[in-house]
C-alpha cells in the first residue's frame, strides 16, 4: 500500500474507493488461494470476531482450500449467533414513484423505456399502500423512488414520510421510514434527518469506475464521485444510520466486494462509525432487462460465501437479503450472517394494494420470493429464529456510534433480544394465522427461559398487556 492515493480518510471517491489499491488486493487474493500456512493466519485473526481489513476478507473469499473454506462458514455462524443472536428483522419496501432522469442499462426505470407503466403516488394513494403493509403487520418501510428532480422533488419524499407517519389504523402503525433515495446534497439529508427517518440506504451498484460509467450513460447518476460520496454528505447531515450496497452481476464479484469493504473502512476512519446495513442483491430480470446480458452473474455457492466472509469482516453490521433470492437462497444465508430480510414485497408502484391493477408493470424487478408476510413469519419460527418487527433504537437514540458500541461490545442483546420477542407478540396478537399464532407462541415461551430474571419479569408484564389488549409499543 502507499505507491499510489489510496487514502480511507479522504473524502474523495478516487482515494478512498482506490482502483489501484482494489487491484493489488485482487492479486494479493488470488496468490494467497492456495496458501494453507497464511489462509491458517487469516483465520486465527478472523477468530477473535473483530473483523478484517479488506486484504484478508478478499484472501478468504478467493481461498480454494477446503478445510478452511468449511472453517470459514462456521466461524461466520458463530459471529453472526453472537452479534445478532437468533433474531431477524422485516421490512418492506415501498415503491412511491418510478419516473426516472436516469440512463441505467439494468434498470427499467431507465429514461428511454417508454413501454413502463410511469406511476407517482398521491398522498391518498400512499395512504391506501400504507394501511395495506399495516394490515400484513408490517412496522419498519424502505421508501423507494426514481431520481426525477421534476416528479420526485425532495418536497415531496418529506410530505410522503410526514403522511407515513401519520397513520394509525386499528392496531397499526409504520414505526419507522428508511430511504433510499438517490444521491443528493448535504442540506437534502439534514431534512431528511429532521423528518425522522431511519436507515439512509443509497447502493453503489458498482464500484468500478469505468463499468460504473459505462453502465449510467446519462443523467445525474452518471458521476461517479457524486454517487460515491453520497454517504460522507448523508453522514454531514446528521444521518448516522446508513446502508451500503453493491449489485452484483455488474461487475467482478471480488472487485465490488473489495469496493464494500473499503468503503465500511473509510466511513470508520472519517466518521468512527461505519455502515448500518450492508446490502447484497443480485441482478435480477426485470422488464426489458435481462441477466443474460450481463456476463458477471454469480452462483448461489459464491453468494452464499460472499455473504460469510462479509460476516466475518464486518461483524457488527447489518446483512440485508431481499426477496429478490429464492426461499432455498435465503434460508442459506440467513445463517451465515444476514441479518434483515424482506417479507411479502412487491417492486411496483401501488402494489400492495393493487393500484394498478392486474396488467400492472411498474415494477422495478422480478421477485423470487412470493410468500406472504405470514407465510415468511411462519418459516422463520419453524427455523427457530425470532421475527423481529423492532425499531426500538432508533426511537431511543441507539443510532450510529452508540449503537455500534453496544453491537461491538455484543450488548445489544439485552436490548434486541425482549424488543424482538415483543414485536413478534404484537404481530401473533393482530395479524398471525393459526399456525403461526401457534408457532409463535411456543417460541417465546421458549426464548422467554434464556433471559435473565429481572428482563423476564419485565418482559413477562408486556406480553401479558400485549395479549390482553391493554397496550401495544413496549421497549427495552
């Protein structure tokens, strides 16, 4: 390292994402694959749950060795069990608007498609989407939305989260809005901040500046530092939550994981905290797009290991798997380190409740994962993990670094671990089928005997109000 700007404290895109610097690392990565004595090094150091620099993350996704190979996935179990438990989060994503300025080649939303249906949502309309997550059981949205300075100003993502907020049917109510919206100025995200959302979430798609170029032709999206350096300005602005992510299948896997690593490492070194979330779709078909043009697609056995070595490099942050992955995909990866998934979604404008009607096809890409929230609830309790609804922190301050420290110090299970169990009550209570209710029910009195007594005591109160109608929203 040294011979060139590669520089995590800068804040330029060029320095801190530094191609010659992922280039090196690349080759590192590649004469290392074979190497027992130094991969055996790797993994000591991986062992103590710190985390690892992107150099040794990268040797450990190239290795061919298969003893380590199968150390790595347990180690990555191991971390994920101690820092996140058994616990995972839902959300959903809502679709607000796909009018787009932008040129990207693998999205359809992209400017020259002129056979999409362009939808924008009336505040009515958002309203109808909102009580129908509301009625799944839902608490926890990512808002979605096509860059297009005219149709989608900055004025009207911030009345959409003031509508969002506002809505309290029967025993529902979305707790928190996380966005992701793209990349724009520091005085945009200090609003953003003041109307209380949570994650800000904005994905790379690639990190490789020239394929980045190259597949964003025109519009705004097309500067590659003003993308990159989005979270710097989000950060700026008072968000100290935010989400990374890449797309893989534009470009190299091992380049773009390389790329998410070094940027975790730039935001911890400039702003002591890193990423909230890291993100991991996979290019999917959509309308006009097909992933038969893109000649970087990867396996599910290189998914599942990009997903394992993430955990281990990064073990303190969030793994978000969306339902653009099968069932099969996402039961994978659910142990190795994901963390958040998605549950009953849909990638169109009003399609939660229908606004579109049947012949709609204003969604942004194709769904592998079609159950319904219930149906993803019930999995997930069969699984033995909790189903967390919680947004707890976010409404107490335990956002950027104060919640980094109680994840490092793996604290945070004295918190997340009651907070899921009663957000898992409330949905059993308001939304779940018999079978769930049933399943449900069996889990917490089970996770129930973990805890310690003064908690359970506690604890033990709320769900019994919870179950008696008597309150709704308790938290540690």
């Amino acid at each position: 390292m040294g011979k060139y700007n590669y520089n995590p404290f800068s804040t330029e895109a060029d320095k801190f994402i530094c191609h010659e610097e992922i280039e090196e690392t690349i080759n590192f990565a590649l004469n290392a694959r074979s190497n027992y004595t130094l991969m055996s090094a790797i993994m000591r150091r991986a062992s103590a749950g710190k985390g690892l620099s992107h150099r040794n993350a990268a040797a450990l996704l190239m290795c061919d060795i298969p003893e380590i190979n199968e150390k790595i996935y347990r180690l990555a179990k191991r971390i994920k069990l101690d820092y996140y438990g058994n616990r995972i989060v839902l959300f959903a994503p809502l679709y607000l608007s796909n009018y787009c300025v932008n040129g990207c080649v693998y999205c359809p939303y992209h400017v020259k498609n002129k056979h999409i249906s362009r939808k924008k949502m009336t505040q009515d309309e958002i309203r109808q989407e909102v009580i129908a997550l509301q009625d799944m059981g839902h608490k926890r949205l990512a808002l979605e939305l096509g860059e297009d300075p005219i149709n989608n100003p900055i004025e009207y993502v911030l009345e959409s989260i003031r509508t969002i907020y506002g809505i309290k049917h029967k025993n529902g109510s979305i707790r928190r809005v996380n966005v992701n919206i793209a990349a724009t100025t520091v005085d945009n995200y200090r609003r953003l901040h003041e109307a209380g959302i949570g994650t800000y979430i904005l994905f790379q798609e690639t990190y490789n500046r020239e394929r980045y170029e190259k597949l964003h032709p025109s519009g705004p999206k097309h500067d590659y530092a003003w993308h990159t350096e989005a979270m710097d300005r989000a950060m700026s602005g008072g968000i100290d939550d935010v989400g990374i992510g890449a797309l893989f299948g534009l470009s190299t896997y091992l380049y773009e994981f390389i790329g998410l690593l070094m940027h975790a490492e730039h935001l911890e070194a400039v702003f002591g905290v890193g990423p909230h979330t890291i993100s991991v779709p996979r290019l999917r078909p959509a309308d006009d797009i097909q992933t038969t043009d893109f000649q970087d697609c990867i396996s599910d056995d290189i998914f599942a290991k990009i997903v394992a070595c993430l955990r281990i490099a990064v073990p303190y942050t969030g793994m978000i798997v969306s339902t653009r992955e099968s069932p099969q995909t996402r039961e994978k990866v659910l142990e190795l380190g994901v963390s958040q998934i998605s549950g009953g979604s849909k990638t169109s404008v009003g399609g939660y409740h229908n606004l579109g009607g049947e012949e709609d096809n204003s969604a942004q890409f194709e769904i592998a994962d079609n159950r319904s929230l219930d149906e993803v609830v019930c999995w997930l309790l069969d699984k033995g993990y909790i189903p967390s609804f919680c947004t707890a922190c976010y409404r107490a301050g335990r956002t950027g670094d104060k919640f980094m420290e109680l994840c490092k110090d793996k604290q945070i299970h004295n918190f997340c671990h009651p907070n899921a169990l009663i957000t898992l009550e409330e949905y059993l209570q308001d939304y779940a089928s018999e079978q769930t209710l049933t399943v449900g029910r069996q889990l917490i009195d089970s996770e129930i005997r973990s805890l310690n007594p003064k908690i359970r005591k506690r604890l033990v109160k709320y769900l019994a109000e919870i179950r008696s109608g008597k309150g709704r929203d308790f938290r540690f």
